[in-house]
C-alpha cells in the first residue's frame, strides 16, 4: 500500500464534508429566498408558528426554571468557599441571557422541532408527496421550507427572550425562599448588572440557532433515503448536526459580541 493512501482518503473525507456544507449552505440561502419571494402560503406558515414556538414554551419554560434554580445554588456554593455568596444574582442574571437561557433554548429546539421537521418531510418523500406538490406546481423548498425557517427565526428569538426571564425568576425563587436573600436586593443587582449588549447578544443567537435548526429538518428531510430506515437517519442526522451546529454559532457568536 502507498505511504500516500492515508492522505488520499484525508482529502477524500474532507472534500466530502466541503460539498456537503456547499450543499447545506446553498439549501439555507434557497430557503431565505424563497420566503422572501411570493407567492406565500400563511396557512403554512401559521401552523409553523404554532408548533415551533407555543408548543415548545412548556418544555423552554420547564427546562429553563430548573436551570436557573440549579445555577443560584451552584454559585452560592461556590461563592460560600470564597466569601462570595452575594454575586449569586449577577451571574445567575448574565449567565442564564448571555449563554444557558439560548443555548439550552437551541438545543430544546433542536430535540423537539428538528426532528419533528425531519420526520415530518422525510414521510412525505417516501410517501411521494413531494412529488405531488411539484405536479400540482407548487415549489416544495416554497411550501414546506419558508415557512419552517420563517416561523423558527420568528419564534425561537422570543422564546429565548422567556426562557431569559424564566430562569433568572427560578434562580430569584431559590435564592429568596433557600438562601435567605432579600427580594428588593436580588431584583435590582440582577437589574443593574445586565447590559443592552447582553440582551441583544441573546436574541441574535436565538435567531441564529432558530435558522439552524429549521434549515437542518428541512435539509435532512428532503434528502433523506427511501423508507422507514431512510427516515429515522434523517431524523437522527438532523437533531446531531443542528446540535453541534448550535453549540458551533454559539462559540463564534460569543467571541464576535463578547470577545476582549
């Protein structure tokens, strides 16, 4: 066997992973075109708001007042070994806005509405029902796409922006009723120490990991493989690459708001 076999399928491995993100990226801007372009279909679109995001509020809001909870009893263990429990409203606050309330917002998405797209568009290309919609002249990247992508970059912003105020009221909960701070305090420390910038940062990346996760179901679903087996892998395919995916824009979108 050549020395060079073992960089020949290097290079193969990774050309294939630049065409499949050439692919990813050239479905995502189709995907923004289109919903941009009439004609529109608001049925669509509205039982895409639906789904994406007051369905998902009991699973945000669930996983988002836990988090906070946990994260005020973290810190205030953690302060306790430096005489440090007093920054527990602070860095609950930035914390939960800057990083956990859209993280775990993204990530909830992607379990819930990723795989729900994927499945959903996968079904209908092994039922051919793709192909019926371009019999009956209707663009399927139109039809079942912008609307998806619409709904998401809609949605998900405003869910990060509750699972925000959700977690910093669960950390407000256990630190007033725990840990024996006074509520006046903990709502103006947790007032004051946050930013415009970090507000903004937070609903940036809730639109960014929205956009992600709509676009992967959508992508995943379309290019899935024929059958019962072709579904599940793209269910599973699109839940991993929006998650990783997610966690990706999130570190780059960190150093870009909050880098020194």
């Amino acid at each position: 066997m050549s020395a060079l076999a073992p960089l020949g399928r290097l290079g193969r491995a990774v050309l294939v992973a630049l065409a499949h993100v050439g692919r990813v990226t050239l479905f995502a801007l189709s995907a923004l075109g289109h919903m941009v372009r009439p004609p529109f279909y608001p049925r669509e679109i509205g039982h895409a708001l639906m789904n994406v995001g007051w369905l998902s509020l009991p699973v945000v809001g669930l996983t988002a007042i836990f988090t906070g909870g946990a994260l005020a009893l973290q810190i205030y263990a953690g302060g306790a070994r430096f005489n440090a429990e007093a920054v527990v409203p602070q860095i609950v606050a930035i914390g939960m806005v800057r990083e956990l309330g859209p993280v775990l917002v993204g990530l909830m998405i992607a379990a819930r509405v990723t795989s729900s797209i994927a499945a959903e568009i996968a079904t209908m290309k092994v039922t051919e029902q793709i192909d019926a919609l371009v019999t009956l002249s209707t663009h399927p990247m139109k039809y079942l796409a912008a609307p998806r992508v619409l709904a998401a970059l809609i949605t998900v912003p405003l869910l990060v922006g509750v699972g925000d105020v959700i977690g910093i009221a669960g950390g407000y909960a256990v630190a007033v009723q725990n840990l024996g701070f006074n509520p006046a305090a903990y709502l103006k420390n947790t007032v004051d120490f946050l930013e415009p910038l970090d507000l903004i940062s937070s609903l940036v990346k809730g639109a960014a990991f929205g956009l992600i996760a709509a676009v992967m179901g959508c992508y995943f679903g379309m290019n899935s493989g024929r059958g019962a087996q072709g579904v599940g892998r793209a269910t599973k395919g699109s839940v991993e690459a929006a998650a990783v995916l997610i966690l990706a824009a999130n570190f780059i979108l960190t150093g870009v708001f909050f880098s020194v």
